[in-house]
C-alpha cells in the first residue's frame, strides 16, 4: 500500500498560535486526491490516534478544489513552553507521512 508520504506532493505542519497546530496534505492531482478521499482513512480520528489528542478536538476540513485536507489540533505542549521540541510546529507532519492508504 502507498503511504501518504509517497502519494501527496505536499505535507508539512505548522503552528496555528501557541496552542494549535495545522496539518496539511495536499495532492497533485484529482484522480489520487478523489482516490485517497474515498478510503475515508484521512479524519478526526486518524488525526487523534496520530497526535494522542481526543478526536472531537481535531477541526478536519477537506478542501476538493485544493486536492488538500487540512487538521487543526491542540499541541500537548504550547509552543516555547518547558519540553517543547518544535517551537515552530514544523516537523509534526512526520507520523502522517508513513501512513498507509488502501487504493
């Protein structure tokens, strides 16, 4: 099975405030974007295994004109705060890139 890291031509993360972060994928083309779209595995609940945050905190929103789905979740740790790796929210796409999508 193809991962998300091999199919989506972007996927990265940054923060969106201190307290949230956004996860982006975006696809290159209609026919992968309606491919991936149609497994259902992309949502909330992906999103919160992923993050360990409850899935109801996760706003997912799938944008078909932008072959992109997009999470906003809480960070388990606010942005420059004690523990604290990744003050920019820059390198939390990594977990989604590996995961496998059933086309």
């Amino acid at each position: 099975m193809p991962r998300i890291g091999d199919i989506a031509l972007v996927c990265k993360s940054k923060n969106a405030g201190p307290f949230e972060l956004t996860i982006d994928a975006v696809f290159g083309d209609r026919e992968t974007f309606e491919k991936v779209k149609a497994t259902g595995v992309l949502g909330p609940e992906l999103f919160a295994k992923l993050y360990k945050v409850k899935a109801e905190d996760v706003l997912f929103t799938v944008y078909d004109a932008g072959f992109a789905f997009k999470a906003t979740l809480p960070r388990l740790i606010p942005a420059g705060d004690i523990g604290d790796t990744d003050v920019y929210g820059a390198q939390q796409h990594a977990p989604l890139l590996a995961v496998e999508i059933p086309m």
